[in-house]
C-alpha cells in the first residue's frame, strides 16, 4: 500500500462538483481514515440510500417566472445566513488536515456559514471560537457525567456558541464493520480534547452485548431533555429525528428545532434514507419549531429538494469533509461555494425567487 499523497496546493481545474473531491481525499488519507470517515453501519444499505434517494425526485421546470431581487437569505434563530446550509458536525478532524477544525471555520467564515462543532472535536472549543468570523453551533453528546455534560454546555456557551445541537439517535455506536476490518484506532496525538477530564466507562462484556450494561443503563432519556431546558437559554435542536411522533414530542419538551438524520449511515443501517423520512417529520413539526436535515445532500438541487419537502436548511459532512483532506481550508471554501451557486441555479430553472418561494411544486408529480 502506498503512503497517502501530500495535499494539493491548487485546486484542479477538472473540480467542477462536490463529488470531484472524493477521490482526492481518497488519496491522502490512511485506509483506517478512510474507513472511519467514508464507511457506515453494517452492510452500508442506508449509507447509499441517503444519496440515491434525491434521484428519485425529479425536478419541474418553470419558464418565465420574474427572479429580480431573487437570492438564498435564510434566517435561524435570529441570525441571518446567507443560504440555508450548514456544515454539520463531523469528529476528529485533525486526521485529515494538520489544521482540521480550525482550516474548517477559516473556510467557513469566508463564506458566512454556519458550523457546528462536534463534541469529539479535535481541537478545543475556545480555540476553534478565536478562529470563527462564522456562527458556530455546539453539538453536544449527554455523557453518563451530567456534571461534566453540564460543564461542557456552559464551556460552550462562554465562548460564544449560538446554538446546542443534542445528538439523539446514537446512544452507542453502530456496528461498523468496514472500521473493524481496516482496525480503525485514533492516530497517536488526536482524540477528545473536550473531554479531557471525563471518567471513562466502565469496559463492556467481552461478547459486545449491551443490555444490561452500564452503557444502556445510563444514556439519556426524554426525561434528561428537562433537565437540559433547565441549563441553557440557547436554542436546543434535538439530531436524529425519524419519527412523526418523536418529533411532536420534542417539541412538546420545548425544543427549539429538530434535525432529520439518521447519523449518516453510520447508526442504524436498514433505516429510510433522510431525505425520505423529512416530509413526515416537518409535517409532525408543522411549524411550531424549524426542522432541519442531513444525510446524502451532494448537488445545490439536493438542497432544494429537502427545502421543497420542508426542510429549513441543510448540513453537510462527507462532501467538506474530503474537501478538507483533499486541499485543507481553501477546498472547504471551495465546496460551500460550488453548492450556493448549484442552489441558485436550481432555484432560477424551477422558478423560484428566493427560499420562501420553495415548495413541493419544484418537484414534479408533487404540486
């Protein structure tokens, strides 16, 4: 096996659209990187099913529509962005350039948009904070500590975070097989800064079984949602809604905002994929609380797709993620770019002004 390749100093002229980029990251990351970032849950079903999904909604065409003062302004929780995407949270990202998090919001803040920040960030908090001129989010894992998990929260907030988003639909890991068998482990110098300091779990039983174990008996329930209400005055989105009813739940808990996800392939494999599960969700939602979603979204018309089916706004993460391995912050840069000016033109060809305008009459069969 050869030595992965440096990363580029230019960006090719032959990358023209997000996925131009896998390959090149493909050749500068480790196969345990690529196994860990690329890879999903089991037999990668719904891994594929988030991407192939969006084919198979096609769009309608409208001609002679008038688009002057058109454009993609979306406002979240009071700031205003200049499109509805995001750049979803996505761990450890020192492995896949010197700079990881830090070249992320360098990229992210010349292009204003919003970024939320993992828990199992590479690099701290407060450092990636100095760094942003973008909006940054806190997506916050509930660790069995509440003490450290409340800690965590009020680290997040004094360093300007605006928002919290709580990852729901992962309370272990998913069996990810394409990880076992490159032998994934974290390199030598990178892992959780974050949560230095954190007590570790208690090791599992030998044969991987779970109930029973301290790692089931001791995740978060709705009944932690109160409790989380009770420590924040910022906006709580709850990651990794599927369900109808989860969704009026979460909003009869008080929560600011949903996010359709299913961990991108990488919790449940077998399950729908994102873009599949939005409509009824947003429905649920109605529009008590703004419902976001991510999973599979490669093409600016992706992004009208899931706003057509009542998304809000959308995150991303393979597709910066091996813009990031590929040519550090200004690749970054470069598919936040590639995806507004996909956005626009999608909207200009299906006759829509601007993000109010979006709705299910952009797909065809769908009016």
């Amino acid at each position: 096996m050869t030595d992965p390749l440096p990363p580029l100093t230019r960006i090719p002229p032959h990358v023209t659209c997000l996925a131009d980029y896998e390959p090149l990251a493909h050749e500068r990351m480790t196969a345990a990187a690529w196994a860990y970032f690329a890879g999903g849950a089991g037999d990668e079903w719904t891994l594929r099913e988030n991407v192939a999904a969006f084919a198979r909604l096609p769009l309608r065409s409208r001609v002679l529509r008038d688009l002057c003062g058109g454009g993609t302004q979306t406002t979240l929780f009071g700031t205003v962005l200049p499109a509805p995407i995001l750049l979803a949270p996505v761990a450890f990202q020192r492995m896949l350039n010197p700079d990881g998090e830090l070249a992320t919001v360098l990229a992210a803040g010349a292009l204003d948009t919003a970024v939320v920040v993992s828990t199992q960030a590479s690099t701290r908090l407060e450092d990636i904070a100095a760094q942003a001129q973008a909006p940054l989010w806190f997506q916050l894992y509930i660790q069995p500590d509440r003490e450290f998990t409340a800690g965590l929260i009020h680290q997040a907030e004094a360093a300007g975070y605006r928002a919290l988003v709580v990852t729901v639909d992962a309370p272990v890991n998913g069996l990810r097989n394409r990880e076992q068998r490159a032998g994934f482990v974290l390199p030598p110098g990178i892992g959780p800064v974050n949560l230095r300091g954190l007590r570790p779990p208690p090791p599992g039983p030998p044969d991987a079984l779970l109930f029973g174990t301290p790692l089931l008996e001791q995740a978060p329930t709705w009944a932690d949602l109160a409790w989380l209400r009770g420590l924040t005055r910022l906006p709580i989105l709850l990651k990794g809604i599927t369900d109808p009813d989860d969704a009026r739940r979460a909003v009869d808990a008080g929560m600011d905002g949903v996010i359709v996800s299913n961990h991108g392939g990488r919790a449940l494999d077998g399950m729908p994929a994102s873009i599949d599960l939005l409509p009824a969700v947003a429905a649920a939602a109605g529009h008590a609380v703004p419902v976001l979603m991510d999973g599979g979204i490669r093409r600016g018309a992706d992004v009208l797709r899931a706003l057509a089916l009542g998304a809000r706004a959308v995150l991303i993460g393979r597709p910066y993620i091996f813009a990031l391995a590929a040519a550090g912050a200004p690749g970054v840069a470069h598919v936040i770019r590639i995806l507004r000016a996909e956005l626009e033109l999608a909207m200009a060809l299906t006759g829509c002004r601007d993000i109010a305008g979006i709705d299910r009459s952009v797909l065809a069969g769908k009016a």
